[in-house]
C-alpha cells in the first residue's frame, strides 16, 4: 500500500534534490528555494532538509526558503559557525532562523553568538540545556562505536509506541522510520546524537523579545511540559504559538496549521487556519 506522505515527500526531492557544500571542513547538505525575504529552516535528528517539504512547497513562490541536512561531524558550536558561513555563501546578510528539536537548540546558539545575522528566532519544539541529558537514552548509549542496530532500535521502539497510539499518524511514523532506517547515514545519525550530548550551554541572547517566537505542541513526547515551560522561560517571546495536538513533529502532523503559523512570523498573506493575535497562540 502506497505511503502518500512518503510518496509526496519523494516527489519534492526529485524535483528539489539536495545540494552538497563544504563548510569550514563539513560536507553539508542544503535546499534553497524560492524568492523573497529569506526563511532558513534546520530539522531535527530525524530529518534531512526536506523534511519541511510541506511548508517550502506552500511558502517558497513567497519566501527564500534555505533548509539543512547536518554533516558527519563537529558539534553545536562548530555549525553555528557553518551556518553562517553557509548564508556568507549565499550572500543572505540576516534571515529568520527555525530550528525544531536538535535544530532549535543551535538555533537558540547562533541567534546567541550571531544575533546580527537573524531577523528572528523560532525555537520549535526544543530543549534549554542539555544538562541531564546524557542519563537518557539513546544519549546515554556509547553514540560513538556502539551498534548502530541498537540506536535504530531505540527510535524504532519510540515511533512504534506513537503509531500505537495515533493510528492516524501511522504514515507520519512510516517516513520517520526510513528516516532513521538509512536514509539518515549511520555517520550522520551518531553525530547528531552526540552535538546534542555533548551541546555547550547556550549564550546570552543579545535580541529584542519582538524578535523571539517559540512553538510547542502539548502532546509532545520528548518535550515535557517543564521542559516546554524552561524554555519560554529562557526566551521570553513576544508570540509563543502552541500546538493542541501534532505531537514532536507538528510541521508533518498538522503542515497547514504550520504553515500558516510561518505565514504570521514572516508577515506574509495567511492562507491557513487562523492563528488569532493574543501573546499566546493556541490552535
């Protein structure tokens, strides 16, 4: 039976295949799409640039949509660094900067030390500090030379527990599995697992609270809410846009509610659900 989240995905990379560059010593992976003040857009660890396929489809006759695949090694600090040495590449002088999840933290890390260079932040679906998180697993595991079966398994268990519990989602949990399956290389995959381990603390931002904005989603597994309530707290956002439902990866799970929350953030014509203009956005 046809996955049509799958298949929908693998028409977009055909049509958008990913471009390779060297970074500073890393070999990444990027989109860049469209015309119009710049969206850059970074997964998580179960992701490739075109994981967002979704929203640079609906935004990118709109916006310049730049998204990104992680190297096969540095760490946090390091890709801060990339990535603006990737938008030094592109001649993109500042951009909004999305991170969901792993993303979101060095999102938070490049707004910190190079705040000059992001219009706004948009920390999704993310943590704080790192701190702990080494007693977790899969960080908790040897990420270097453990078995890469064993890593794969633990996501596997994760997504299996989700489907089983959102049938409905059953595609959504289908794609993220090939994801971790091999479509994210071995390489690639231990060393997301280790930046986020291994994640310096995050600096000082140095940016107006009107150029702050967080999303969340109340049935997040891997964000608690104490985790959800730290880093509003950190960040202080002028919007913090909330998701019902759509679990850790509502830009899949819910796209057209999402992409109508970027339309708001980049103040561009709404064509989505409506959003509302209270501090506090709940959809």
């Amino acid at each position: 039976m046809t996955n049509a989240l799958i298949a929908d995905r693998d028409r977009f990379a055909e049509q958008h295949p990913e471009q390779r560059i060297m970074l500073r010593g890393r070999e990444w992976g990027y989109l860049d799409v469209g015309r119009g003040p710049t969206l850059m857009l970074i997964p998580g660890t179960l992701g490739r640039c075109d994981i967002f396929w979704q929203q640079i489809t609906a935004l990118s006759g709109r916006l310049r949509i730049i998204a990104t695949s992680y190297p096969a090694g540095g760490g946090v600090a390091d890709w801060a660094g990339d990535i603006v040495a990737l938008m030094d590449h592109l001649d993109v002088a500042e951009a909004t900067v999305l991170g969901s999840s792993l993303g979101g933290y060095l999102a938070q890390y490049i707004a910190g030390s190079a705040s000059a260079r992001v219009t706004r932040l948009v920390a999704a679906n993310t943590l704080h500090s790192v701190r702990g998180l080494d007693q977790r697993p899969p960080y908790s595991l040897d990420l270097d030379t453990g078995p890469i079966a064993d890593l794969r398994a633990g996501f596997g268990t994760g997504l299996e527990g989700w489907r089983a519990a959102h049938p409905d989602q059953s595609e959504l949990v289908d794609l993220l599995l090939k994801e971790v399956g091999g479509r994210i290389p071995e390489a690639e995959l231990r060393t997301r697992l280790s930046a986020l381990k291994h994640a310096p603390d995050l600096p000082e931002l140095d940016m107006a609270n009107d150029r702050i904005i967080t999303i969340e989603a109340d049935d997040d597994p891997l964000i608690p809410a104490v985790m959800r309530a730290a880093v509003r707290e950190r960040l202080k956002p002028d919007v913090a846009y909330r998701f019902l439902t759509g679990g850790h990866f509502p830009y899949i799970a819910r796209p057209k509610a999402y992409t109508a929350l970027l339309e708001n953030v980049m103040e561009i014509d709404v064509t989505g659900p409506d959003w509302g203009a209270a501090p506090e956005r709940v959809l």
